[in-house]
C-alpha cells in the first residue's frame, strides 16, 4: 500500500464533477460500474505534486471528482527526492483547499515530485471477466474473496437484470445461480430512473475489494427535489460461522419489474416491505442451492426503517445526544444470524431526516471512533413525494475502512 492510511473503502457519487451520469438509457449502469468497479474515471494530469511536512499537494487545472475520504489513483512519478515513487498507487484524500487542488498524508521527504504525473478516482479493482452490448459480468479480483460473479443485464432504460452466479464460463453461461429461477426467473432488479429519458439521477457507490452498495434515487429524474433512495448491492459478508462459510456472498435485489414499487427488501428495510430480498448461492451448510435472506438489525425493528425507527426513541437521544447505530445481518427461514453485512450501519431512532441529509459525514464513536460514517439518504414507499421525517430515513456506510472481513 503506497498510502500510510488505508485505502480499502472507497466511494464515488454523482456530485463528483467527472462522474458518469445514470439516466433512464440502457446500458448506462454497466458504464457507471466499469468506471467505479475497474476503470476509475476523471483523470487529469497534475500541474504540480509537491510535499511539505507530510502533506502532499496535488494541483491540477480546472475541477476534479475528488472529495474528503476519497480514494485517488496517483501515476507518472519519475523523480524528486528519495522514494519519488512511493507516491505514485493509491492515495485518500484528506483536504481539498480550492477547486484546483487536493492533499493528502505521506511520509515520504519535502521536496517537489516530477514526471507527466496524472491522477483520476481509484476504481476497486474488480474485473469484468465477460460482455456483451450492454451486459457485463463483474467479479472481486481479491483471491480471499468467495469469487463470485455478477451479471448486469442492462438492457432496459429504466432498470437492470441482476444475477450472482458461483462461476460463469461466458456472458451468458453460469452454474451456481442466485436467485434460483425457481426463486426469481430471470434474475432480481435494480432501479436506474423512473423514465426513459437522459436526464441523470443522482447516485452512490460505496465498496471495496470483495463488496458494494449502490444507491439509487430513481424520481429526481422526473421531480429533481425527491432525492430519497433505495441501498441494493453485491458481495462477500462478514462470517460469523467458526468453520467458514465459503458461499456468503450477498445479492440484493427486487421481485418487482415497476420501478414505483422496487423498496421491498432494501438494505435499511421499511415496515411490510422487509422481505427475503438477498440471495446466496448456497446455505451456511455449503449444501443445496441459492438461499434467500432477510437483512436485519441487531437493534431496531424489522418493521421500521432506519433513522425512522421507534425503537431507541427520537434523534438526538436526550440522554446523552447520541446516534445510535446497529449492525446488520442476513438471516434464512429462522432468525438466527448466518453473515453480517460489512460497513453498514442502521439507526434505530426516529427523525435522523431532521438532521442528516443525504452525503452528510457523522463521526463515529464506540466501536467505531475515528471512522467517518457517510449518510444515505433511503426512503420508504413515499419516494415518489418530496422527503419529510416520516417517508425518509437514514442509513450509514463506513468510508474510512477497512470493513471487517
């Protein structure tokens, strides 16, 4: 690792400047996933890299996508001072002073670094192992990953067929699949907008080497001020199995093919919609096929959604201010927990909304002091009017990592 923090969680959002957009198009979701999974985006070559007191400057002309937390890819150092080339690899960043220029920690020695320096977003490092006009296949390139696969079938404008597979030997050849066609034919759904047309919705991806989430609000294309989404992803989860578990590896998805009604089952859940909507390949036994899993928190209700959720009471506890946070787990037919999910978190109170909006930073405390938590701005069934504390929420994602493992 060139950095001296970690760099393992990374996320990107549409209110980056360089991002790719994601309008009701076909294949517009396989080109955001390229950009954020294994091809990173933005890149621009450097004015100047230079290091002062164990911060590095980088400037550049114009706007770049880098934000607090982000995680930048930096190449093209030839020289400078000694270990020049401990620069270049990835890079969080820690500050932007103006629009032109951001830093970020090093240890290496003050001093001007030269070469056609560029630097663009880090991508997680994933592959994309087959394709096809607007099909893609995506998979962890990290060998402790389980090594699943999986398929984007993005062929409509307003949404994407989603399918994991345990391997696939083509774009369309698989074994192992999740959901099973006798659970859900032809894979789950993703939301993309709630219209065909070319306006961009806003999103975020939040991942790592084995996982990520992607949110979604599907109704700003149409009315720009509904802004609530919904959290899908795809990945390993944390086991919790002392013998291992070699198939918890988590899809998220919807049943349903309207875009209106995509919420149930979401990472977050909401009241009667809370439903088996995460599929792996196989149980915690390794035996049979694909498994559906609710996702719970260990504190709060299954029938409520995060950050408007009674349990814990309202929002900044009277207590003792706190935000409380829980968790999550995927569990089968019974409650019992089989895989926690890595780097969210729920909050089991109410009126988190009042407070946290969309892309806003909590600091975390507890367990998780020094970590930044990053807010996702989720809805309930009401996504399609404008957000108040009783149709959104709040879920939080981990952005400094590394997620457990």
């Amino acid at each position: 690792m060139t950095s001296v923090v970690d760099t393992s969680v990374k996320f990107f959002s549409n209110q980056m400047s360089g991002a790719p957009g994601l309008p009701g198009i076909a294949g517009a979701l396989i080109s955001l996933l390229d950009a954020c999974l294994k091809d990173g985006f933005d890149l621009k070559t450097l004015s100047s890299l230079t290091v002062a007191g164990g911060v590095a400057t980088a400037a550049y002309t114009g706007n770049h996508s880098a934000m607090v937390d982000s995680v930048v890819l930096i190449a093209g150092v030839t020289g400078g001072p000694a270990g020049w080339a401990g620069l270049n690899g990835e890079q969080k960043i820690t500050g932007k002073p103006n629009a032109s220029a951001v830093t970020f920690a090093t240890n290496l020695p003050d001093g001007t670094y030269t070469g056609t320096i560029t630097m663009k977003m880090a991508p997680l490092g994933w592959l994309r192992p087959f394709a096809a006009t607007n099909v893609a296949t995506y998979k962890s390139a990290d060998p402790t990953s389980t090594g699943m696969t999986l398929r984007v079938d993005d062929t409509a404008a307003t949404f994407a067929r989603v399918l994991g597979y345990e391997a696939m030997s083509d774009v369309n050849t698989g074994v192992g699949p999740f959901p099973s066609p006798a659970q859900m034919p032809g894979g789950g759904y993703w939301p993309k907008s709630s219209v065909a047309n070319a306006t961009a919705v806003p999103w975020l991806l939040v991942g790592d080497s084995r996982g990520f989430y992607l949110w979604v609000a599907p109704y700003a294309s149409t009315t720009p001020t509904q802004v609530s989404g919904w959290v899908r992803g795809f990945g390993d989860m944390v086991v919790l199995r002392p013998g291992g578990d070699a198939y918890a590896c988590g899809l998220n998805f919807s049943m349903v093919n309207s875009v209106t009604s995509m919420y149930e089952g979401v990472f977050g859940g909401y009241g009667s919609t809370r439903l088996p909507r995460t599929a792996t390949p196989r149980t915690f036994t390794g035996l049979g096929s694909s498994a559906l899993h609710w996702v719970s928190p260990y504190t709060g209700s299954d029938n409520q959604m995060s950050g408007a959720d009674l349990t814990l009471g309202p929002f900044p506890s009277k207590v003792d201010g706190q935000l409380k946070l829980s968790s999550l787990y995927l569990s089968e037919t019974t409650p019992e927990p089989r895989a926690e999910v890595p780097g969210l978190y729920s909050v089991p109170q109410t009126f988190v909304f009042d407070t946290f909006k969309h892309l806003d930073r909590a600091p975390g405390t507890g367990p998780l002091t020094g970590r930044s938590l990053l807010c996702m701005q989720i809805a309930s069934s009401g996504i399609t009017t404008p957000p108040v504390n009783s149709n959104s929420g709040a879920l939080f994602v981990d952005v400094t990592g590394p997620w457990p493992r």
